[in-house]
C-alpha cells in the first residue's frame, strides 16, 4: 500500500486520510506485541542533573501490568522497585545511601500517575509508540493538534516513511511545534521525534531497531534523547537495550506482598529531615557531663574546705596544742644535748 502511494505521487491531502485511517491501527497493534516483553536496558546521562551517572534496569510488561527494578546505580544511592497494576501500584526503596531517610519504604501510589512518570524517565520500552509520557496516536487525534504536513519518502535502511508535522494553536498564534517520523514497512514504529517549544528550545529523539520482530513489530534496541535551550544542548540520554524476552507468565511478578511484608518485618531508619534535630543528643550529652563535672567539682571543694576549718579547729585545741609542741620540745631537747 505504501509503495502503491509513493508510485502514485499521491496529494498531501491523500497522505493526510491515509495516515489517519491506517496509523491507529498498526500502533494499537504494536503496543500489544510491546505489552508482554522483558527488557534489560542501561542508561547514561550526559549533562545537567546526574551526569555521568549509569545505570542498569530490568522492565517488565504484560497485560497493562508493568514493572521496574533499578539494578544498578553507579552513585551508590538508591535501588528502587515499581510496580504498577490497576489495582496495586506502590514503589519499594530498597537502599538509600543517606541516613537521614528511610533505608526500606514501601509507598502505594495512583496507577496512571506513576505509569506516566515511568514512561518519562524510562522511555525506552514505550518510545516506539510514545512521546514522553503521551500516546502519539492520542495525541496526533486530539483536538489540540492539528496537522500541518503528511508526506512519504522512500529510505534506503528502513523502506517507506511518514513524516508527520504537526503544531498546537494557542488562539491566534501556533506553538508548539514538531515532527514524528514513522516506518511503515516495519510496523509502523516511531523512527524519530522533534518537539519544539521555541525556536531554540525543544528536544530531539532518534530511535534504532535491531533485526529481531515479533509479528511484523520490530523491537526497539536503543533510544538517544537530546534536551537544548538556546540551541545548546544541556542534557542528554543514552538508552540502550541489552536483551529481551517474550513474558508467557508473570506469575508474582506484579505481586507487591512479599515487599509490604519485607517492610513491615525490617524496621526503617528513623528520618532525620534536620542537623538541629542530630545535634540535640549531642548538645544534651555534653550538658549532662559538664552538669556531673561541676557536682563533683563543687563537692570536692565542699570537702576541702571542711578538712581546712576541721584543721583549724583542731590546731586551736588544748590536745591539738600540745600535738602542736612535740616538734618544738624535741627541738629544745636536742639543743640541751648540744
């Protein structure tokens, strides 16, 4: 059908019906083959926020249950768990370096919220079908935007293509604007992505394919997320897929119990959200000796002033003066010896 079109030199406004006819379809399609795989991928931010940082995660998806497990994080800081299902999503925090927070936290949270957040920081599994944490075919059939352009170009590495350009009108002015670009002869997937907020700002995402396909689907093998401002870039994301798998049977994958029990057995790190509230044993510690050293203190100078007036006393006595001329008499006794 593609090649059929490009042949035929169709219209613009031919590309337009046809993209809206047939798209919907292939990604609703293709998100079915997505929606019960298993991928181990790793991620490497490169400027702003966490750069430098790597780190190696393991996605799980079947039935419109999705799951995340943080492997690895070269920081040392956390190591987190998501699970997500209509029913139950909380998010488990195995590990943290800080000892001001709790060291193991089970939190439920909102199954759409939490889904929607995944998708933006770990777009990998979805950005064949997804811009950020949006649906492209949702999007593209929204009221909000309107299509500007629908064209078809022949590439050599990947057959037909559908460049679809697309704006959102902000009553009388047109901004935001973009571009997806689509391979039709490979199921439809989402080949790149331009979003522009200004002319200077937006992102850019490319997206690669390996040879494996799953029912005419290929399955995505990395992602390249590049943020600008200005026209300089200021961060950027490297996702890379290390395997897959095909999920025949969760089992407890999606089954949160055995870490609400992990936390209600392991008793968390008492939170300590301010330094005045560390410095109080301390402060209070230091009080309590110099309290005991100053008892003792003054106790002891209690005692040697009673042995100085018990001396006095005993000095101004009858018995105490005639102790007091023993020296004296053996002094003149040595003197008449002399």
């Amino acid at each position: 059908m593609a090649t059929g079109l490009l042949s035929a030199r169709v219209e613009p406004a031919a590309c337009y019906a046809w993209f809206r006819q047939t798209y919907p379809a292939a990604a609703t399609h293709g998100e079915a083959v997505y929606d019960r795989l298993s991928m181990r991928a790793t991620c490497v931010v490169s400027g702003g926020p966490g750069d430098g940082d790597v780190i190696t995660a393991l996605f799980s998806a079947f039935d419109g249950c999705y799951r995340l497990d943080i492997l690895q994080d070269d920081t040392g800081r956390f190591a987190d768990v998501y699970i997500m299902t209509p029913d139950d999503s909380v998010v488990f925090r195995r590990k943290l370096e800080s000892r001001y927070v709790h060291a193991r936290r089970l939190a439920v949270r909102n199954y759409e919220h939490l889904l929607f957040g995944i998708r933006s920081t770990f777009p990998l599994p979805f950005a064949p079908w997804f811009a950020g944490e949006y649906r492209i075919r949702d999007m593209l059939e929204g009221a909000k935007f309107e299509l500007v352009n629908v064209s078809l170009a022949n590439e050599p590495d990947v057959g037909c293509v559908c460049s679809v350009e697309w704006q959102i009108r902000f009553g009388p002015r047109a901004a935001p604007w973009g571009q997806y670009r689509f391979a039709v002869d490979r199921g439809w997937v989402l080949l790149s992505r331009v979003e522009m907020s200004h002319p200077n700002d937006g992102l850019a995402v490319s997206l690669v394919y390996g040879d494996e396909e799953i029912d005419g689907v290929p399955i995505i093998r990395g992602t390249n997320l590049v943020m600008f401002a200005e026209g300089l870039n200021t961060c950027e994301r490297q996702f890379d897929r290390e395997w897959f798998d095909v999920i025949e049977d969760p089992g407890d994958m999606f089954d949160s119990t055995k870490y609400r029990i992990s936390v209600a057995l392991l008793p968390e790190v008492a939170r300590r959200s301010r330094l005045w509230n560390s410095l109080i044993p301390t402060i209070l510690g230091v009080v309590l000796v110099l309290a005991c050293l100053q008892g003792w203190r003054m106790q002891h100078s209690s005692q040697e002033r009673r042995a100085t007036v018990d001396a006095a006393q005993l000095a101004e006595s009858p018995s105490g003066a005639g102790k007091g001329a023993g020296p004296s008499s053996d002094k003149d006794h040595g003197d008449d010896e002399s």
